[in-house]
C-alpha cells in the first residue's frame, strides 16, 4: 500500500504482535463489504432504507457504553509533565503492561490499518494518522469522523509524522481496559473496548490529548471548541469559538437556529465545528481555526425537533446510532426525549425486548452516540474545507451556574480572559451525579482532554496572547442557566442565544460601550437586543447582576483549585485572582 519504511516498520511490528489472519489497509474504497460483513456478523443492523437511508443500528458491550476516564492515562517521563489533572504511568510502565495484552490479541481476525487525516488535506493546520484496529466499527466510524482517501495514503509517502494509533477490541475485559498517549512518542495504544471516544483515536485521543501537546512544543492551540460564522444582514461573517462542559448547550450553539426575528433581517449562523478546534497564528497575525475533524459524534437522548432540529435532519441519513433503542415495528429507532410515543414493540439498547409504554428502563443509554458526517448539516460552513481555516473574533467560555455567573460578561484582557477561563466552573446535574448543584472547576473545557500539566497549558496560552498582542481576539464568558429562586431559567436559551452573541461581536468591533463589574466588563441591559422576546426588565437585570457575596466565594474556590498546580501555575493567574479579590473588597 505504501512505501514509506517507518510506516511499513510500524504495521510489521503491530501485525508480529497481534498475530491477525490478514490485514486490509483501507483508503476509503471496500468500505460496502466490510458493512456486508458486519451486518453478517450481528456488529450492524440495517435500518429501514426508506426512512432512514443509509442508517444502521450497533450495540456495544454492556460494560463498554462511555469514555473510561479512570482506565485512560498520559505517560510521559516525569510525572510532573502529566500534572494532576491527569492519570500518570510512565511509559516503559504501560508498555510493559500494555504489550502482553496485545500479543496475539487479533487472532482469528483481521487487522485494519486506516491512515487518516485530522483538518482539510492539504492544510499546513492539518495533521496525519495511522490507527490500527481489528473492529469493522471503527473503520466505518472513522470513515465519518475524519479524511480517508488515497490522497492521504499519498501524502504519508513522504512524511514520517503521523501519529501511531494501536487500537484492539481483546475480550472487552474491564479490568484490563486501557486508554493509554504518549506524548513523546506520538503514539496511542487502546485495548479492551469498542466505545467511540476509547476506540476511535482520531477523536478526544488524538484530536485534544495528543495534539494540545504537539500544540505546546509547535505553538498553537488545540481546544475542545466549538466554530461558528455569524452571518448579519450586510452578508458580513465573523467567527467565534466556544468552550463549555457537557450539558451547558455546545451542541445546540454550534447548530443554532436565529430566532424568527433574526432571520427576517437576514442573520444566519454556520457552523464550522461541533466539537473541536484548532488554532493557529496565520501570516496576518490573527488567530485561525479548523475542525480537524470530518463528522459529528453527539449524544443522542434530548435531540428532537425543539432542542436541535439542525441535528434531528443531519442524523436522518448515513449515520450510525449506538446503544439508542430499536423499534421492530417499522425497523426505525427510539431514543428518550425523541417524542412521546415510545415503541411498544421494541429492543432496548441492551438488546432486549423493550416496551417502552410501560417498562421502567431506558430504552436508550444516557449516553448513546450517533456517528453522522458533516456535510449532512444544513448550515454547514461553505469554510469548512479552507486550509486556512476562518478568523475568530471571539473566545467564548462558559459553565452551568445557578446564581454566581451572570448572562454574560467581558475579560479585560487577554491574560484576565485566561483566568477567567481557566477558572470557568459548572454545577452539575441529578443524571450526571445524583447531586444537584456540586461546582466544578473545568479549565477551558478541558481538564479532561488536556495531554500535559495544565499549568503549563495555562502559560501556552499567555505565551501566545503574548504573541497576538493587539490582533487577539476578545474573551468572553456566558452562563445559559442562571435562575430565579424557585428553580425556572431566567434565560429561554437555545436560539435566543444568539442575542448574547450579537452583544460578544459589537464588543469585538467596539461598537457599544460596557459597565465595568469587579469580575469584568457587562453590558448596559438596553445594549441586550430583546426584540421579539417577552422578558421583563427585573430578569434581565437579575440575569446581570454580580453578586459580590457569591464571587468572593468563589475567588477562595480558585484559590484553592490554584494551589493544586503548585509551581506550574503562571504568577499572572495568581496576580489575576489577587486583583479579582482587591475589585471584590
């Protein structure tokens, strides 16, 4: 398939190892009978063709339905590198424990090598990998999520830097599940599930882990943001990314809708990327974005044709849905929140019969996936493939906070925009912990993905505001769901959202003044366009409203969140929260 020796070194290595029957290379052609081979062997169900074309049903392991935070590791030499906000082996640890595990793993199967590309091919933001993996599923699923062709065989001719993904499913045992990066040998090794974000390499492993620390040594970003254009009425198109923690509206920002009227004015929004992006300074010396990535993965239960019509038409075809329930009657599938008639003659997505009008059970895992390409979105970015990427304005952050956060405010600066990011917290919810209200800290959205010290991710990200100087874009952070004292969100969200970016991007263009708040600056309440909106002039102002009381609660939290980073932590965060406390006397 190709000539490239390190490559080639690579695969005879893995395949000695494994010990697979056969190995196929893949370059995006075959891919119909390695479907007809899974749906032979139960891996896929085929959907019915004429709702659903091109749809197909699979169901994991029951053990196997979610990211193994806990099974996944960073390995670097020193332990420091890792920080606390990642699990820590060092790397001839986790080869030596890795390797037994992996020989003859693939017995009896085959051996897929899938050379792939993260962003546009072509691009200078883009980047090249190679996973190795005996499951048909993950073929097929990164066949959606990122660039698969002969030209990317082609363009690993001549080029030794891709990233190694060694991926096998094993016997799906949970005690020897491992999710393991090394850094400095650009590699992954995965072994023992079949999950998305543990088996699919080129997402949350590659994509965030790995590549926020080729980020830091090459210097760039790579954040788990959204990228959207907002499009006004004189067909101008600014682009703003965002960062927030799961279940605070990611998905529902980056396929919003404008309010009625927004569109009759001309507004549109298009959506570059639902998940991650990564950011260069290009030649003008602005910051530039891409989706590396070629398709949507999104949790499913919740999208219907309120919350997200945009996705409900992009997963109507092509898509692959995981662990969502099966309607028998019309060979369709179900999923909570979907609708309110629920099959009685179902499989649920532990494959088991499922009444859905009477049973107890879910009939969908809280966390069942669908697997959707891009260019199935109906406002997908005419940008998207732009090897250059799209100039962002805006950063925005934001958590899930009660009362503390107002709607929307304005960092100062680029280093206060870091602190406030690197501070952003969010309260979880009873289906995600079975405790309402417990505040987080999650930096940037990314204490999860993070592939190193996340001090050392902090002073990145003001070594390259250092760099943007005046050209960097303007940081923001927003909270969708502040509330009143009986529970009810004072802010309808979803499309209406798109009025708080309205205020980010006049920010950004200086176009309308702001008051300045000990935590930054707020807009004026008549500067919150509420046209066509029924909201009283008392929620708008307890949606702004800085409670100083709260907020010096809160700086003792940061303080503390702080500490655990020891000496990696940049003084000008320590300085940014000193100057917070003064504000808040």
């Amino acid at each position: 398939m190709v000539e490239n020796l390190k490559l080639k070194s690579w695969v005879s290595w893995a395949e000695n190892l494994c010990k697979p029957d056969r190995v196929v290379w893949i370059d995006g052609d075959g891919l119909d009978k390695l479907r007809d081979e899974a749906l032979e062997k139960g891996e896929l169900i085929k959907l019915n063709q004429e709702v659903l074309p091109g749809c197909y049903l699979h169901r994991s392991a029951l053990n196997d339905v979610a990211r193994s935070e806990d099974k996944t590791f960073i390995c670097t030499t020193n332990k420091e590198d890792a920080g606390p906000n990642n699990n820590w082996q060092a790397p001839d640890t986790m080869y030596a424990r890795l390797t037994p595990l992996f020989e003859g793993s693939m017995k009896g199967r085959t051996m897929y090598v899938i050379p792939f590309c993260m962003g546009p091919v072509g691009s200078p933001f883009s980047k090249l990998g190679v996973e190795i993996t005996d499951s048909i599923y993950v073929v097929l699923n990164m066949n959606i999520m990122t660039r698969i062709s002969k030209d990317v065989v082609k363009m690993l001719e001549s080029t030794d830097d891709f990233v190694k993904c060694l991926h096998a499913t094993s016997t799906l045992s949970l005690d020897d599940r491992f999710i393991c990066h090394f850094p400095e040998d650009n590699a992954i090794w995965s072994i023992n599930s079949g999950y998305g974000g543990n088996a699919l390499l080129g997402k949350k492993c590659f994509a965030l882990r790995i590549a926020s620390y080729q980020a830091k040594h090459e210097g760039w970003l790579a954040e788990h943001m959204l990228i959207i254009g907002i499009e006004n009425p004189q067909g101008e198109v600014r682009y703003i990314c965002a960062a927030f923690p799961s279940a605070c509206g990611k998905t529902n920002l980056a396929m919003l809708i404008p309010p009625e009227v927004y569109q009759k004015k001309g507004y549109k929004v298009w959506c570059v990327g639902d998940d991650i992006a990564w950011l260069r300074i290009a030649e003008d010396g602005r910051l530039w974005a891409i989706n590396p990535e070629n398709g949507y993965f999104g949790v499913v239960p919740g999208t219907n044709a309120l919350t997200n019509p945009n996705a409900l038409k992009t997963i109507s075809k092509d898509t692959i849905f995981t662990n969502v329930a099966h309607n028998v009657d019309d060979n369709t599938v179900w999923w909570e929140g979907l609708n309110n008639t629920p099959p009685k003659n179902g499989i649920s997505w532990k494959g088991e019969k499922w009444d859905g009008t009477t049973s107890d059970e879910k009939g969908a895992h809280p966390n069942s996936r669908f697997t959707t390409p891009a260019k199935n979105l109906p406002i997908l970015s005419p940008e998207v493939e732009n090897p250059k990427g799209v100039p962002i304005s805006a950063i925005v952050f934001g958590g899930r906070r009660a009362k503390t956060a107002p709607l929307v405010y304005q960092a100062r600066d680029f280093n206060h925009g870091v602190f406030v990011a690197s501070t952003m917290a969010s309260e979880t919810t009873a289906a995600q912990t079975g405790a309402v209200g417990v505040t987080r800290i999650d930096s940037m959205a990314m204490k999860p993905f993070c592939g190193y010290n996340m001090g050392d991710y902090f002073a990145h990200w003001l070594n390259m505001g250092e760099k943007l100087g005046d050209k960097a874009p303007k940081i923001f952070n927003v909270n969708w769901f502040r509330t009143d004292d009986n529970g009810k969100f004072l802010w309808p969200g979803y499309g209406e959202n798109l009025r708080v970016l309205e205020w980010i991007l006049a920010r950004c263009e200086g176009e309308i003044p702001a008051v300045d708040s000990p935590i930054g600056f707020m807009p004026n309440p008549e500067d919150v366009n509420t046209d066509g909106l029924s909201i009283a002039k008392e929620t708008l102002d307890a949606l702004l409203l800085v409670d100083e009381d709260l907020w010096k609660t809160e700086a003792a939290a940061i303080r503390d969140y702080y500490k655990s980073y020891g000496d990696r932590l940049p003084k000008a965060l320590w300085h940014e929260l000193e100057h917070l406390e003064e504000r808040l006397k």
